[in-house]
C-alpha cells in the first residue's frame, strides 16, 4: 500500500524523512523502491541483515542502487552490525573487527551511502562463577577505551573523505566515554547520530539509579554543531522502536528541536505497519498546525 506524506508546501519536513529498513528479506534496491513509493527523501540499511553482508550485494546492484537513489534524490545511510568486536582484548580478533567494518565501508561507498553509522560499543565479559555473559555498562577498565578508540580511529583513517562517519548513542555518557567521541569527533569526517528514544530511556534508567552520567541531552546539546542525522522512534518502560504516536514521546517537540537543526530524520520502527503508522501521525501533526 502506497503512502506519500501529505505535507504543506511550506513545510520542509518530507525533504528530511525517512526509514530505516525494518525485515532481513528485502534488498537494498527493494529497500530503496520502498522509500520512492512513500515519497522519502532517505533510507536507513542495516548490516545486521546478512542480505546486506559486502559478500551477498554484488557490484551491479550497488551501481543500479546509487544510480537509482541520484535519480530520484534519495540519500542511502548504511548503519554497521552491532556485533563486530572493536574493543576485544585479543588483538587478531580486534584487528579482523576492524577489517569487516571496512568491507562494510567499502560496500556503503559503492552504494553511493552518505553515511556510515555505528554504536560507540558494548563490552561483555564472561565470568566462569556464573557461568554467564554479562553486557557492562559500569567501571569498565580504561584499556577498553583506548581499543575502542584506536579501532575507531583506524576506519575513520580508512573513510576519510570518502563518507562520513557517524557515532550513535546508546547507553549513557560516562566520562570516559565522552573523551573517546570528542577524540573520534576531531576528524571533519565524522559526526552523531541523535537517536531519541535510545536518551530518554537512559536517562529515565539514570534517574532511577541515581547515577551520576553525564545527561545525553547536555551532551548533544554542547555538540549540536557535530550532529548530522536523528533517529525516531516511540517508547513504553523498557520497549523501543515503537511506531511514532503509541508511546510516551513528546514527537511533535523533538521533529521541532531536530527540524531546526536542518538534518534528516530516519524513522527506526520494526515493520511497515508500523512505518506507515508513524507517517498518519507525522501527518495528522502537520494538520493541526495548519
């Protein structure tokens, strides 16, 4: 089913949406004919979706993508796997880390991708008395933070120039942690990514710790200059990337806050039911303020 935005001609907003692909089964061109056919001006791909593995799109179908997406004025974001090991302890495996997120590079460039975007790490740690793994987010060792830099330093070597290399947040921001980005944005190559749901849901976990991190909305306040796309999607306790309207996000305040920063905004929701849902409520928004 078809459904183009139906915004005012005064009203900028079509020209900064778009969605990220939302089911492993379809094709970057598939995923790009989608964004044409609702009448976006981008689309998100995700590389946690073997079907956009370096080694399943061949380079026809990345020229006949590029191509498309110039032809119709589309920009392509190609967003890293979540699970390449950045900041292992074992250097081959770090190094090998660092490989496969170049082939990925090298694939967004071929698709003629604007940006390439990845999380600022997760570190686990196996503990043998548990016999678990366990995800930390606390007093993680300093050397941690120097392999992840160094790993992050070395593709941004890799891109530059040739893309832009974007650092989305995800937990909140240890100062550590801000040390590792402010380093990471020094290069004209890079920026952030300002995913919404993913601030309020830790500063509300923050709150409720009574932890002392730095808040994410003051951290990107101090670097709007260096935030180049903004990721939406709803909230409810503990669940994200909920359609936009279904949950306890102030929507309409933050297309506001991130219209003025004159970026685009991908709409990251699970399916195109959902999708859809978050378009008719972007568009009932633009009505009421007729």
């Amino acid at each position: 089913m078809s459904h183009s935005l139906n915004i005012p001609a005064n009203n900028d907003l079509k020209q900064k949406l778009g969605f990220s692909e939302y089911s492993p089964a379809l094709k970057v061109s598939e995923v790009a004919a989608k964004c044409s056919q609702y009448g976006l001006a981008a689309f998100q791909i995700s590389g946690d979706y073997s079907i956009n593995f370096p080694e399943n799109v061949n380079k026809d179908d990345c020229q006949a993508v590029a191509n498309f997406n110039r032809s119709n004025n589309i920009t392509l974001h190609f967003h890293a796997p979540g699970d390449i090991p950045m900041a292992s302890r074992h250097q081959a495996i770090r190094y090998g880390g660092i490989d496969r997120l170049k082939e990925f590079i090298a694939l967004a460039i071929d698709l003629g991708a604007r940006s390439f975007i990845f999380h600022p790490g997760r570190f686990a740690f196996y503990k043998i008395s548990t016999d678990k793994l366990v995800m930390a987010h606390k007093n993680i060792p300093e050397e941690y933070y120097k392999r992840f830099l160094d790993s992050a330093l070395r593709i941004v070597d890799y891109a530059e120039g040739r893309i832009e290399l974007l650092l989305e947040n995800t937990y909140s921001f240890t100062d550590p942690v801000i040390k590792v980005i402010d380093k990471f944005l020094e290069s004209p190559s890079t920026g952030l990514v300002w995913d919404i749901g993913h601030m309020v849901q830790q500063n509300k976990i923050s709150s409720q710790n009574q932890s002392n991190d730095n808040s994410t909305g003051e951290f990107f306040s101090a670097r709007l200059a260096h935030i180049k796309l903004a990721h939406l999607h709803d909230i409810s306790g503990k669940r994200g990337h909920l359609a936009l309207g279904t949950g306890i996000l102030d929507i309409a305040s933050f297309v506001d806050i991130i219209g003025k920063l004159n970026i685009q905004m991908i709409i990251e929701v699970l399916s195109d039911k959902d999708l859809q849902t978050s378009l008719k409520y972007l568009e009932s928004l633009t009505i009421k303020r007729q």
